[in-house]
C-alpha cells in the first residue's frame, strides 16, 4: 500500500480555520438515553419552545411532503411576504438562512475579508467569533459590563479596518438587554460604512422591550436578523431571516447558496409566521417559567442574570462544568457556559412547569441545598448578579 494514500499531505487550511473551536451544541436526549440507560430525561439545554411547533406549521409541512422531489423556491417567495406583510419591509429587503448562523456566516462572508475586523462582545454568542475566523478576519472583543453588551465602548473600540460590529439582544447566554435609547445612541455613533448586525434570536418573547423596525428606515447600515429556532418552535427545519437595506440585501443575496432554504422548512415558516396564537402561548409560558425558576433559585438562595429571553444563566458558584456533569446523571440536561468565560454558571432553557420543577429540585440535590420557605415580603431573596 501506497503510504502516501494513508498520510496524505494535508494542505495548511485558510487562516484562523486551524484555531477555531468548534461550537458545542447542546447535548441531544437520545444521546444521554443511550448513554444512562434511563428514559426520564429533560433538555434545558438549547432554548428550544418547550410548547413544541405551532400546528398549522406541521400540516402546511404535511402538504409540502408531497413536493420534495422538485427543488424549493430559491426565491421563497410566499416566505418572504408573509414576513414582508408581518414587518412591514420589503421583499428586496429580505434574506432568508438556512438558520440565523446562516445569515451570520453570509455576513461574514459578504463583509469581512482576510484581516479586517468585526467588533462583538465579551459573553456573546459564540457564532460571531467563529463566523469572523473562518473567513480569517480579525475579532475584536470588548469587554462585557455587567455581563451585558456595553454599547459606548463597542462603538469606540470600532476601528478604521472594522466591517461589522455583531450585538445580540437580549444576548445568549447571558440573557441581558439593552434598550432603545441606549441602542439610538450607539447607531448615531457607528460610522455608516460599517454595518451593525442586531441579532434579535430572542425578540418575541419580550417584544414590549423596543421595536427595532423602525431603525431600518434611519440606518442603510443597520441588519436585523431573527430565527424560527426560538419562539417559533422549529429549530431542527433551520430558518432565518435578515431584514436591511436592499442594497446589502442584494450582496447577500449572491453569496447566498441559491436553495439554502429547504420546502419544508419554508412551509412550516410561512405558516407559522401567521400563528400569532402560538406566539401569545409560547410567550405566557416562558414568562410564567421565568418567574418559577426565580423563585426557586431565590429559595436556594442563589443568584442569576436578571433575563428576557428564555433562559438564565445561573450562578452555582462553584465549577459549572462539575455540576452540568453532576445533572446530566441525573437526566437533567442544561448547558455548561465555562467556554464563555462563565465558569461559575450554568444556563438552563424555560421549560414547562414540571421540567422547570424537576431542574430546581435536582439543581438542589447537586448542590446538596434545602429550599428555604419563601418570605413573601421577598427579604429572603438572595441578590441578583446585578440590580
Ligand atoms: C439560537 C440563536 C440563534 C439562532 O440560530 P439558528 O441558526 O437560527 O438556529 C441566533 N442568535 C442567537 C444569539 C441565538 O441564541
């Protein structure tokens, strides 16, 4: 045998390829079923919606089922206008992903070329660091404040080579926000030949925070991007959304894979998109959720990052890792948040009144805590990690 066939010579990969750390997903149930032997497991692990997916999503993917030996629409046509007549943008202003990482990555790769940069924060989403690597751009990350986004110096540490500044809100993992004031200010600050991505992953679950829409109007250089992974309840189909100016819409546009949109997933969106009913319940689940797992956390006597999205970032004050090891043993899958310089926390997804129940009764277990009766003058409440 040929030893050159066994060790072929691996060509050096682009720049920063080699120094990219995979993203970790959160670990799948049938994996951790197979693994423990149980079948009582629950994932806090991803911000899925707990609710599942809205039904008139599921038939409108029944009736594509019967069309998938011919390729999707690449322009997604029906798509786009139920999100152009839901957000009042037009069809030439709307890109759709194979997921929102699909948008982040295009962006990336639309704008950033090898040794320019892209501003984002400490504690953000992961994928910004990653999409900005792989096409061997320069990340710049600006330290974090209060474990929150600190807009004024994102907008200073822009620098002349800067392409894109990349701001979640409300952030994953940490969950904090921003508001429009604070978010008016840093626009009027970023020079208009670097484009702003407003990832906005987690807005229908606190659409009351601020509308972001009108923005568009003001800034050509102003991206909102949002998913059907979340609130919509279709993580697995990959679908999302940018909405901009259409002239950087139109350069997306051509970068973009021309069926990067699958049919089904398309007609689960298109529907899902008109089922404001689903919304209304997914959100009155996650904010009844959130106020169960903080009084909980509070009768542990532990703190957290004050939310609005559908998840918390816990502080266990100890090792995370050592205690999502320690839950997932016990069937209980959260996420361990050390590789986003979050060590003493965990980050565990709003699920439904019983999951939540299960997770703070086993978090209690790990950490070998009693719950203290709650004082409904709230003393008792342990103080949050900020306010
Ligand atoms: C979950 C999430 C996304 C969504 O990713 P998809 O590719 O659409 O599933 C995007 N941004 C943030 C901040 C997220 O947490």
């Amino acid at each position: 045998m040929n030893s050159s066939l066994r060790h072929p010579q691996i060509q050096p990969a682009n720049k920063g390829i080699a120094a990219i750390t995979p993203y970790q997903p959160g670990k799948p149930i049938d994996e951790l079923k197979r693994e423990l032997g149980i079948d009582n497991i629950i994932k806090l692990a991803s911000n899925e919606n707990p609710l599942g997916t809205s039904k008139h999503a599921i038939e409108a993917m029944q009736t594509a089922l019967s069309d998938i030996s011919r390729y999707p629409d690449g322009f997604g046509f029906e798509l786009k206008q139920a999100l152009s007549q839901t957000f009042g943008v037009g069809l030439a202003q709307l890109t759709l992903g194979n997921g929102s990482n699909d948008i982040l990555e295009l962006v990336a790769r639309t704008f950033i070329a090898e040794n320019q940069s892209a501003v984002y924060s400490q504690h953000a989403f992961a994928v910004y660091a990653l999409a900005v690597q792989a096409v061997g751009g320069v990340g710049i990350e600006v330290p974090a404040k209060d474990y929150g986004h600190d807009l004024p110096a994102m907008a200073a540490a822009i620098r002349p080579d800067t392409r894109v500044v990349f701001i979640a809100n409300p952030n994953n993992p940490t969950g904090t926000w921003f508001d429009e004031a604070v978010f008016a200010q840093f626009m009027a600050q970023v020079p208009s030949d670097v484009l702003v991505v407003l990832d906005e992953a987690y807005v229908e679950y606190f659409p009351e925070n601020f509308n972001s829409l009108p923005f568009l109007k003001q800034y050509p250089n102003l991206l909102i991007c949002r998913t059907f992974s979340k609130a919509y309840g279709l993580a697995a189909l990959r679908v999302g959304f940018a909405m901009a100016d259409e002239g950087v819409t139109n350069l997306l546009n051509r970068v973009r894979q021309p069926f990067n949109v699958n049919s089904l997933a398309l007609a689960a969106a298109t529907a899902a998109v008109g089922d404001t009913a689903f919304l209304e319940n997914s959100r009155a689940l996650n904010l009844a959720g959130m106020h169960q797992l903080e009084a909980g956390l509070r009768q542990l006597w532990l703190d957290w990052i004050p939310s609005r999205a559908n998840f918390l970032c816990v502080r266990v004050k100890q090792d995370g890792m050592g205690i999502y090891q320690k839950l997932l043993q016990k069937g209980v899958i959260v996420r361990p948040v050390n590789n986003y310089g979050l060590p003493e926390f965990i980050r565990v997804s709003i699920g439904l009144p019983e999951e939540n129940q299960r997770f703070l009764q086993t978090l209690a277990e790990v950490l070998g805590l009693t719950p203290a009766v709650a004082d409904a003058s709230g003393a008792q409440a342990a103080d949050r990690v900020t306010g």
